[in-house]
C-alpha cells in the first residue's frame, strides 16, 4: 500500500461540491495544455458528477476558458449498455457536457457499452487506451481521473468481492457484478493509480459511514474497494460535501484536508 498524501475538503453544499470540482478541473486542464499541449481525463457516471459537467458546459468562464482543442475524453467504467440507454455513462456525459462544448469528435473515447460480448468491449478499450497514449507497455497516466464512490464502498466498477480487484496486468476488464446480475466494463487499479490527480466526488448521507471505513477504517479493499485508490506518484483529492463528511474525525481534516 503506497503511502499517498490525501486532502479532504468539505464543502456546505452539493453545489458547492460541484462547483469546487469544476474549477479544479479547470485549473488542471489548462495546466496539462500549458505544460504538455493536452489534458487527458477519464470521466465518471453517477448522479454526483452530472452537475459539475452542466457546470463546464454552461456560459462563462469554464467554458471559455477551458482547452477543448486540446482535451482527449475517456471514461473510468461503463454499463454493459447501448450508448443510447438510459443508464450508460457516456450518454450521461455527453448530454450534460461534451455535446455542448468544441470538443472535437474524435478526442471522445467512449467504451463501446453495445458491445454484446463484454470481455470484448473491455478488450477493445485497452487497445484505445494504448493506441491513444502510445503506450505499448506499462500503463498510460492520465492527467485527471474522476471519481465516485457508492454506498458499498465500489469505485468505478471495482465492487466488493469482484474478481476485477486482483487485476494486475490488464488496464480493462469486464467485470461481474453478482449483487447486480450484471457485467461491467472497468478500469483497473493500476490505471487508476498511474494518474496525475484523481478526484473523489462524494455527496450524501448515505455515504458517511462507508466513507468513514475508507477513510479512517484498516485497509481492507475486497470489502471497501475505493480504499485501493492511491496514485503512485500522483496527488488524491477528495471532494465531499457535509452529509458525507458527517461521520468523519476532525483529525482527517487536520490531516491534509479541510472545512471550505
């Protein structure tokens, strides 16, 4: 287990959670165009995100603002769904942000979901990801991957007890959900862990105590699966508004985090 600085920030609100988080974005975005001519980000799902995307979409200074020429689009996990379901990821995102930004076409790089066997879909985007990174070897690091966390401790599609945790050599898998009845595709941990920054977006009450075990619990990732995200050599921000920070110890604030 990497010994990783993480900072804890508690905001009021869920607007503010994801206000917060659009102007991070922001500011890595421009930093990644500035310093290498691209900003990579692996995108999440989830209802948590939708607002900060509307948010990079909508008029003003994100928008204007923001290097799309520039920034290639990728998603952490995805349904095992067509693209046009209500459930996918992709849809998701690409109704509340890309469709409305001048991002080019071809820098999305959404999982093919419809792909009916999904161990092949998995397969086809650990080609993308190598093909687009140049990486033929080793795992790609992405400036930025965005995060959530559900109520059971899962990250991406990284579930309690799934096979897809003790994943070392593959970048993306398809994993089966047995709670679910259902397969996902996933990044694995060592995609995850390779980035530049990963963000934590987490909102909810009923978020408090699996955030708690995460946070302050012994590591113990079959059953609390985000604990396995801690970047490398990467930074570890978690966003989190004060429903889901309700449980915490003020000590996890002391500690590289606190009150916004």
């Amino acid at each position: 287990m990497s010994d990783v600085t993480r900072h804890v920030i508690v905001h009021d609100s869920l607007a503010d959670l994801q206000r917060a988080g659009a102007d991070l974005i922001f500011h890595e975005a421009r930093e990644a165009a500035k310093a290498r001519g691209r900003f990579t980000i692996a995108l999440s799902g989830g209802t948590t995100p939708r607002g900060l995307y509307e948010r990079l979409a909508g008029d003003g200074p994100w928008r204007s603002g923001f290097p799309w020429a520039g920034t290639h689009v990728f998603w952490g996990d995805e349904r095992h769904v067509p693209r046009d379901h209500p459930d996918s990821n992709a849809r998701m995102a690409i109704e509340a942000l890309l469709s409305k930004v001048p991002i080019p076409p071809e820098a999305i790089h959404p999982i093919a979901g419809e792909e009916p066997n999904a161990g092949r879909a998995a397969e086809l985007y650990e080609t993308t990801l190598r093909t687009r990174f140049g990486v033929t070897q080793g795992v790609p690091r992405f400036d930025l991957v965005l995060l959530g966390m559900g109520s059971d401790g899962h990250t991406a599609s990284l579930f309690p007890g799934t096979e897809a945790l003790q994943e070392e050599r593959r970048l993306v898998v398809a994993n089966w959900v047995g709670k679910l009845f259902t397969e996902r595709i996933t990044m694995t941990p060592s995609v995850l862990n390779e980035a530049e920054l990963v963000i934590f977006l987490i909102a909810g009450a009923d978020k408090a105590l699996p955030l708690k075990g995460v946070l302050e619990g012994p590591y113990e990732p079959q059953q609390l699966p985000a604990q396995m995200v801690r970047p490398h050599h990467g930074r570890l921000v978690y966003l989190l508004d004060r429903a889901a920070a309700g449980l915490l110890k003020k000590e996890v604030l002391r500690d590289g985090g606190r009150l916004a």
